[in-house]
C-alpha cells in the first residue's frame, strides 16, 4: 500500500521556467514532509520541509505547498536551472514514527 | 569530510553467500537507519536504531541483521543472499532522539546485486 505517491515519474522544463512537482498521500497521521534530491550514484539530499501547520514554505528558489483537505503537496521550483535536473522524492512522517515514508521519485530534466 | 559512509559502494555476490554493509557517520547524530530502494525505486525503511537500541524493525526477514557496535555505526548483515535481495541500500542518520522532523542525511548508498 503506497502511502505516499509521485504519479508523475519524469517531468521536462525548460531553463529558466517554473518546476512543479507533485505529490499526494493517504495516511491522516503524516503530519510532517519533506522533499529529497537524488543524483546518480549519490544518497538523496534534504531540500526543503513543511509541517502540516503551515500551507507553505519558501528557501530560496524552492517553495513548498501544503493542501492537508486533498493530502496533496507540491514542490515549485523557480527559476529552474540544469543543475536542479536529478530526481525529487517526497516524503512524510508522523509523530508516532522516526522513519520517512518515500514516493517512488520524479525525475527533472531542465533544459538549457 | 563524508558525513555519512558506507562500505562497499557495489556488492556482487552468489545466492546463498552471507555478505555485510558498513555504515559510519561523523555526525554525532543519535539516530540511525537502513533504507531499501527496490526495482521500483521506493525507498522503504527496514530498521532504524536510536543509541545504539533497536527501534523500528519493519518487516524484514530474518536473514537481515543489523548490528549497532556504537551509536556512530550501523551495519547490516545479510545471511543466505537471495536473487530478491538484490537492490540499492541506503543508510542514514537524524540528530534528535525521539524527534520525528529531525533532517535524516543519507549516506552515498550500496548497490547490492545477487547473482
């Protein structure tokens, strides 16, 4: 049972655009979540959090949007750059647990 | 400086082989875990350790052991290899004991392969 979903597996944009990746879950007890960047042959990386108290949080060039009524997040990158091109996971946690529940990754490909 | 290690990056190993994977982090985190990417590219928690005691053990046969010797180190060791087992394993750590929004770092992973 995928408690946490990126239906997306692979999104293309062009350098300088918007980024927008989504992701839904299923479990009501999640109540913290994060977004991960993967590169090839290296570990993923911690880019940006948010708890369920808030709807949105910025760092930078990465915001992080919360819809707790539809169990949706989404990750905006702006502007994108080729070097944000790796692979995003989505992430959550509850309170209960010290263990992240992954999505299966979107890969971003931004384009010169 | 590395700040989460693990040795070796790659594994290839028969069936039935009993093999093990390192891990070390050097930042003085309390936490530690091991995650498995499967051919589908989940990242699934297998067990976490929290100063050195067990405290989560998901659903993982038995042939997986890990073993903490101090809370900078988490090993896994894995008994009777199985074609199944073959995937990339990640380990990781998080500073705050009990904490559940701590950032977990992740290590560079092992990409286990049985043949």
């Amino acid at each position: 049972d995928q408690q946490v979903k990126q239906n997306s597996p692979s999104l293309s944009v062009q350098e300088g655009r918007i980024s927008i990746l989504n992701c839904d879950y299923t479990n009501s007890m999640f109540d913290y979540f994060l977004w991960y960047k993967k590169y090839p042959a290296e570990g993923p990386t911690f880019l940006i959090s948010i708890s369920s108290i808030k709807d949105k949080n910025e760092d930078g060039r990465f915001t992080v949007f919360l819809n707790k009524s539809a169990k949706h997040l989404s990750l905006h990158i702006v502007p994108s750059q080729p070097g944000d091109s790796a692979v995003y996971f989505c992430a959550a946690s509850d309170t209960g647990r010290r263990a992240l529940t992954f999505g299966s990754g979107t890969r971003l490909q931004v384009q010169p | 400086d590395t700040a989460v290690s693990q040795t070796p990056k790659y594994l290839v190993t028969q069936m039935g082989n009993d093999k093990s994977i390192k891990c070390e982090q050097n930042l003085g985190h309390d936490t530690m875990y091991w995650y498995k990417q499967d051919s589908k590219k989940f990242l699934k928690i297998m067990f976490s350790y929290n100063n050195k005691e067990l405290i989560i053990n998901e659903t993982v046969p038995n042939r997986f052991s890990p073993k903490s010797p101090d809370k900078a180190h988490l090993n896994l060791h894995i008994n009777s290899l199985e074609l199944g087992d073959s995937a990339v394993y990640f380990c990781a750590s998080s500073q705050l004991a009990g904490g559940h929004t701590d950032t977990q770092y992740f290590g560079p992973g092992t990409r286990l392969t049985v043949l």
